[in-house]
C-alpha cells in the first residue's frame, strides 16, 4: 500500500439546510476557507514545536547541535529553533506546505523541495517513522485542540456568509427603481441673419457725394442711412 504524506481535513461542514442547498460552487468556497484556516493553525503549531498531536517535539539532540544538523538551507538557521523548523518561517516544513479545497473536505500536503528533488512530505515520513537513531516527530496532520479551532472559526464564517446574503435579499426587496431622466432636448443653433442692405433707390446725393462713395460708406458701416427725398 503506498504510504501517503499528506493529509485532509473533512467533516466539519455546517448541517444546516441552508448549506444543503447552496450548491457545489459554494461549498467549494466553504472549503476554500478552511484551507487558510488550517494552514494558519499549522503553522502555529510547526512555530511552537508542536506535533500532530499537539505535543512538544523531541528537541534536536546536542550532538545534532554540535554537528550542525541543525541548519537551514537558507544558510541561516538557529540552533534553538523548534525542531523541523531550523529558519523559522523559512524552513522547508513550513514555507512548502499547502493546501487545496475540494467539493466536500480540504486537501494538504508539501510541494517539492527544489534542494533535495523530493517532496518535502517524503522526508517529514521519514520524521514520521523514527528511522534509526531519528527520533519521532509527526507533523503529518492536525492536531485535535487546531481542528477545533478551525471548525470553531470556519462555523463563522458561514454564519457571515448566510448574513451578507440575508442583506443582499433584503437590499433587493426594498431597492426602489427611479424612471430614467429624459433626455434634454439638443438646442437648434440659431442662424445668423444676413445684415439689411440700405436701398438707393430713391436716395438722393448732397454735394460732392456721388452714389458710389455712399455705397462705399455703407458698406463700412459708416453710413447712417440715405435721406429719402422729402425726408
């Protein structure tokens, strides 16, 4: 039987009929939620040298102190660091773990180690065993004080999500449609007018005024108009 290195997490979902009738989509988004629940519960407990279990880990032996074991392949590390976890957040235990929702529970496992062309997974199985002088450190899994968190935290965020729907129903009940604004009429740009032109033909000229020189006047505006005769 081929051994497995990772884990799930499963029946934690709300028995409600409101769940029941939500459809895949939204399950899927239960679940969604739940992966980010664990892996912030995990990673808790990998930060304070928690188990699966929800024990303390064996720490690292003096000798494996002295031989530097210890360190990270980040080149940094600390020896008083928990175990499996040499650079803290940086460590392989930690920054490579991940998870992955499905219809009905949450998926986690650890990608591939680029140092060691394994997947991270595979070595904490060998943690896992105890194989030879290692001692057991099992972090494959949840321990029962997280998943009670995560089921404690994943119960309100359904909570929230039937509320917000809840509003939104409520939001559309009560939404009131204004008629739409008519459209202002566009203006007709007025035309200009063409300027009068003053008739001559019953003008009569002074002296020293011939009728080309008045048209010429009247053209530059600086005519007042011809005088009728008898005007």
């Amino acid at each position: 039987m081929r051994q497995s290195y990772a884990f799930r997490v499963a029946g934690i979902a709300p028995r409600d009929a409101a769940y029941r009738t939500a459809g895949e989509a939204v399950h899927r988004q239960f679940w969604a939620a739940v992966v980010k629940l664990v892996l912030r519960a995990k990673d808790r407990e990998l930060a304070a040298g928690l188990d699966r279990f929800g024990v303390s880990m064996v720490p690292i032996a003096e000798s494996t102190r002295r031989k530097g074991r210890w360190r990270s392949h980040t080149g940094m590390g600390d020896p008083d660091a928990p175990p499996l976890d040499p650079a803290y957040a940086l460590s392989r235990t930690r920054s490579l773990l991940t998870g992955r929702a499905h219809r009905d529970h949450a998926e986690f496992f650890w990608r591939l180690d680029t140092v060691t062309g394994q997947h991270w997974g595979r070595i904490l199985g060998f943690h896992r065993a105890g194989a030879g002088r290692l001692p057991v450190r099992d972090v494959i899994g949840l321990s029962p004080q997280s998943l009670a968190w995560v089921r404690e935290q994943a119960a309100k965020w359904w909570a929230d999500w039937k509320a917000g729907r809840e509003h939104a129903r409520r939001a559309e009940q009560t939404r009131v449609v204004l008629p739409a604004r008519a459209k202002a009429a566009r203006p007709v740009p007025e035309r200009p007018r063409p300027a009068a032109v003053p008739s001559f033909r019953y003008a009569t000229f002074g002296i020293g005024g011939s009728e080309a020189q008045v048209r010429r006047a009247a053209a530059t505006g600086r005519l007042s108009g011809p005088k009728r005769l008898g005007g």
